[in-house]
C-alpha cells in the first residue's frame, strides 16, 4: 500500500508565498506522473499541476506563472511553490500519484487559506 502524505499548508495573505510537499513512500520517480489537486468545500476537486516522472509539467490557466511543480530527489518529495497567492487560491490542497499501471493514490490534503 502506497501512502501519500501532504504538508505546508497554512494562513497566508494575498500576494504571499507557500511551499507545499508531497512525500510517498515510493520512489518518486517510479510513478508515472504526479500531481496537485485542490478543492474548496462544496465544489468538485479541481486539477492544479501535474509533472511527469520525466520532468514535464502543465499547470491549469489561473495559476500558470504563480506555481511551480517540481521534484526534490534528494528528499523524495514533489513539491508545489506557490506566489502571489489570492483568495480564490484558498482549498484543501491534494497530493495525487499515478502509477505506471494506471492505479491513483491520494493524500488527506494540506489547508491552505489566503486571507488578509
């Protein structure tokens, strides 16, 4: 059983900064891919970014050139830098890892909450 565990969540005011990291207990790098989700209470969970176990990333249109998906090997976490964060940004942030025969794991979620 694949655990997926998030952190980093937190109270931020607009135009701030966050890091959130996503730990597996798998290699990283032996998904497929893996991704940010986010969803806000009462809405479907929204896709945010995705990076590939070969470094490629794509990011939904509202946060392209806020977030960044990226790998730290050395730690074994995908990360997600968030800036310039805004209100509408605020939602339970979730950690997805696809592996190669196509079975998705999920993490509890990381809060995070832009408000001034």
């Amino acid at each position: 059983q694949v655990v997926v565990v998030e952190s980093g969540g937190g109270l931020v005011q607009p135009g701030g900064s966050l890091k959130l990291s996503c730990a597996a207990s798998r290699r990283v790098v032996d998904f497929q891919d893996m991704a940010w989700y986010r969803q806000v209470t009462g809405k479907q969970r929204e896709w945010v970014a995705t990076i590939t176990r070969g470094g490629s990333t794509t990011y939904i249109d509202s946060v392209q050139g806020r977030f960044t998906i990226f790998i730290l090997y050395a730690d074994n976490t995908v990360n997600l830098q968030m800036n310039n964060l805004k209100p509408e940004d605020t939602a339970v942030y979730y950690c997805n890892a696809k592996s190669t025969s196509g079975v998705e794991y999920w993490g509890k979620g990381t809060l995070v909450t832009v408000s001034s």
